[in-house]
C-alpha cells in the first residue's frame, strides 16, 4: 500500500508542478510585449523552452493518474466504476471547455464567437480519457497485452506519422469537429497528436502497476526514463536521420525537420525521472492539494486571463504589452491568486455548490409558479386568437 501511495504522491507532485507552469507561461506569452522576445536572450529562448515541456507533462500525467486509477481495481469491463466516472468526466471536461469560451454578451445578442468551437486543453484531455476507456473496453475479454500495446501503438502511430496528417485541412468536415484535428481555424491544441502523450502516460501508469511489487521499482523506473529521455532529447533527430539514409523512406526526413514530439517525449521522461528521484521529498499537503486541484486552477485562471463568460480578463486590457520588470512579478501573483482561489474554492466546494443548487431550484420555482398564473391568461388569449383567426377566415372566403 505503501509503495502506491507514493507513486501517486510524485505523480501529482508533477501535476502541480505542470499547473504552475502552465499558469506562468500563459500569463508571460499573453502579455509580454514582443519586442523583449528576443531568441538570442538566453533567459527568454531557456523560458521559452522549458514552456514546451508544460503541455506535454500534463497530458501524459493526465493519462497516467486515470489509468492507473482504471486498472487498480478488481472489477472488469463496465463493472469497473471507474468506467462510468471516466465517461462522466470526459464529458465534464468537455462541457467545461466550452463553457469557457462562452461570452455571455454575444448570447443576449443571438450571436456565437468562432472562438466558441476552438479547440484547448480540456476538449483534448476530456477525449483522451474517453478514448483510454474505449481502448479498456475493446481490451476487455483480450490478453493482458493489448491494452498496454493500443496504448503505446497510439503514442506511436500519433507521433510517427503527424508530419503527414498536419498537412490535412479536414475541410470536409464541420468548423466545430475540424477544430479537433487542424489549428487551421485557429484551436490552440489538437486531438491528434496530443492523445499520443495521454496513452503514453496510460502506457506508463500499466508498467508500474505491473511491477508495482518489485524489490528495485524505483531504481530500475528512474534509470529508464532518464537514459530513454536522454536519449530521445540528443539522439532522436540523428536516428530520423540515419534511418532516413538506410531505408530511403522520407517520412523519417519529415520527421526529423520538426521532431518536437520525440524530444518533448524525452523531455516528460526526464521530468519523471528527476520527480521520482524526490520521490520522498513530494508529500507536503499544499503541493498534493494544488495537484489535486488543476481542474479549478485551470477554469479561475481561463477567466481572470481571457475573461470567459465576459470578454473581461486582462488579456484584453495588457496584451502583449507589459515589460518583463512587470510581467515578471505579474505572473507569480497570478500563480498566487488563481491557486489561492482554487484551494479556497475546494474548501468550500459542497457549500457552494449547494447555494448554486438552491438559487436554481428556486429560480425554476418561481418560473413554475409564474407559468401557473400566467396559464388563465394565456387560455384567454389563446382563446381570441382563435375568435379572431376565425372571422379573418370568414372575411377571406366571403
């Protein structure tokens, strides 16, 4: 038991870490004016480097918590209640993506953003899990392998063959659907490749449980992934490469023009690596609480920096205006604040939700009471309406 409970506690040590990241890394590239994005400034090209870990991180520990969660349990198939709470919050995640991209100004009006049908983080996380569940279920009845190997053969597929189908406009296909397979519409994240990363930390989370026994897991886990992530960092492009020279196929050459996916890879692996060496060190209760809290970090910063629902955020008012003495200390602030609000939110979660509960309920209430007067005057109305349809008709066929 013990050995789990630490695995779980540097998985969502990561988690916060990602969180933080992701938090610092959306406020700078929003608001920093471009003319201190210099690539020959070694503080922002090492900034903007380690914000490209961020993303894939987060993916691949999304992938990796949620399976390991799915297969830790004796029950199989539908009978898995993690199956059901999988659906639920995939569904979830998605609705909530939305929902942030809703401006509640444009709907009075009858009007609907394009902005509304892009695609983010939580739409692609969201159907990751989705897709987990669906790889478990077809697995199901099958031997112990194949849901590791659809999990790794997806990571694969994903990343071997993106320099092929980024090329694709999908422009057979609705806006709404197309934004989940082009950024051409302008979505900031894509199913394909990003679910590679999720299956990859699903594939991971299958490996420990696996071994979750053995005498040397550990060691034998942070030797792995920091040679392999190594390896993939340093090495990746030139195997493209001799590959490319050996077999003649060019797919390799594309690849290696823009190996991102491969070397961010080695990148997670690292991380990975690097947390499960601090292993011990990742049980403070705050950092588990903010890992376990990205979901309502995510949503709070989503409307202070975009200003969802409104239009209001400070994206609007500082874009790509700040100098880096102002974005600097601006970003640990809003770090600061989103994550306070977030624990202060799931602290009082249930209070919360209960009023939002109340106030609908009473609002429905009152519009069932209102409908109730109403209906007498509506028949009557209803009732002249037919008065008066009937004699028009008279006259027209007088």
């Amino acid at each position: 038991m013990k050995t789990k409970t630490n695995r779980l506690f540097f998985i969502d040590a990561m988690r916060a870490w990602a969180i933080l990241m992701m938090l610092q890394g959306h406020f700078i590239d929003g608001l920093l004016d471009p003319i201190f994005r210099d690539s020959n400034n070694i503080v922002f090209t090492t900034w903007k480097y380690f914000r490209g870990i961020t993303a894939p991180v987060f993916f691949t520990v999304s992938g990796f918590i949620f399976t390991f969660l799915l297969v830790r349990v004796p029950e199989n198939g539908m009978d898995n209640p993690r199956v059901r709470k999988g659906i639920k919050r995939g569904l979830q995640l998605l609705l909530i993506g939305y929902l942030l991209r809703m401006n509640l100004f444009g709907m009075l009006t009858g009007h609907i953003y394009n902005s509304f049908y892009l695609v983010d983080v939580l739409h692609c996380i969201g159907l990751s899990i989705l897709a987990i569940i669906g790889f478990y279920l077809f697995s199901t009845n099958k031997s112990k392998g194949t849901f590791p190997l659809l999990l790794i053969g997806t990571t694969l597929l994903l990343f071997l063959f993106e320099p092929i189908y980024k090329q694709w406009s999908f422009s057979f296909l609705p806006d709404a659907i197309a934004n989940y397979f082009t950024k051409a519409n302008g979505s900031v994240f894509t199913i394909i490749p990003w679910l590679g990363y999720a299956t990859m930390g699903g594939f991971l989370a299958m490996a420990f449980t696996r071994f979750k026994n053995h005498k040397y897991l550990y060691p034998a886990a942070i030797s792995i992934a920091g040679s392999l992530g190594l390896l993939l960092i340093f090495y990746s492009s030139k195997g493209f490469i001799w590959l490319n020279s050996v077999t003649d196929i060019r797919l390799f050459a594309l690849i290696e023009q823009n190996n991102y996916l491969f070397i961010r890879l080695g990148d997670v692996f690292v991380v990975f690596a690097i947390f499960m060496i601090f292993r011990k060190f990742m049980t403070n209760a705050t950092v588990l609480k903010v890992g376990a809290s990205t979901l309502s970090i995510y949503v709070i910063h989503f409307i202070i920096l975009y200003g969802s629902f409104t239009g209001l955020g400070l994206y609007r008012f500082f874009n790509h205006s700040l100098t880096p003495s102002a974005v600097i200390p601006g970003a640990l602030a809003f770090m600061f604040v989103c994550t306070f609000l977030s624990l202060k939110y799931d602290r009082h979660e249930l209070q919360i939700k209960s009023t939002i509960s109340h106030i609908v309920q009473t609002i429905r209430l009152q519009i069932m009471e209102l409908f109730r007067i109403s209906l007498p005057i509506l028949k009557e109305i209803k009732a002249k309406i037919r008065v008066f349809v009937s004699r028009v008709l008279g006259i027209a066929r007088n």
